[in-house]
C-alpha cells in the first residue's frame, strides 16, 4: 500500500511546471497541425473546424508530448495525461486564429450607388 501513494506522489506534476509545458507543446506543435488542416479548414464552420482540428492534431501532440517530457528532466511519462489534453485545448483557438476560420471576412464587392 505504501508504494501505490508514493507512486501518486511522485506522478503528481507541479501545475507551474506543467502548464510551462503544455505552452511549449502548444508553440512547438502549432506549425505542424496548421499544415495538416489548412487545406481543408477553410470551407467548415467554426465547431466543425474545431473537432477537425482537435482530431489532426492529436499526433502532433502526442509526439511534442513525448519530445518535451524526454528533454524535462522531472518530468515523466505520467504527465502526459494531463499535458496531451491541456496542449491540445490551448492549440485549437491558435490554428483556428492562424488559418482565420471563425473570422468575418470583408465583402470586397462594392455595392452600387
């Protein structure tokens, strides 16, 4: 019994470290999610484009997840429950701004007088 609550202890993340993490992954997965979704973002609603991208992204983050905690060196593989969703939900508002979706678009036809 008194190894399981060490365990619980030592997984435990201090939140400061772990949302300095879960903003690096944001930053470092941004680039590679606006690639995957660009070309098809830009025809969707604002909730459709928000799953889509949530789904594309998961891969990305996943991978700058396990990038990020390898180079950390308290952190461990346990954080990544809570680092994958946070960096996930902190990255769609980012593609979704960086693509323009869900931003009025200025009607360029004049009309007549």
């Amino acid at each position: 019994m008194i190894p399981i609550i060490a365990k619980l202890f030592r997984s435990t993340a201090p939140s400061d470290v772990v949302d300095a993490l879960v903003r690096q992954v944001a930053d470092l997965s941004l680039e590679g999610v606006v690639e995957r979704v660009a070309a098809r973002i830009d025809q969707m609603t604002l909730s459709e484009a928000r799953g889509y991208v949530r789904a594309r992204a998961a891969h990305v983050v996943r991978r700058q997840t396990r990038q990020v905690i390898s180079q950390h060196q308290e952190a461990t593989e346990d954080w990544s429950g809570a680092i994958v969703p946070a960096a996930t939900e902190r990255l769609v508002p980012l593609v979704l701004r960086q693509t323009g979706v869900g931003v009025p678009r200025r009607n360029l036809m004049r009309n007549a007088a």
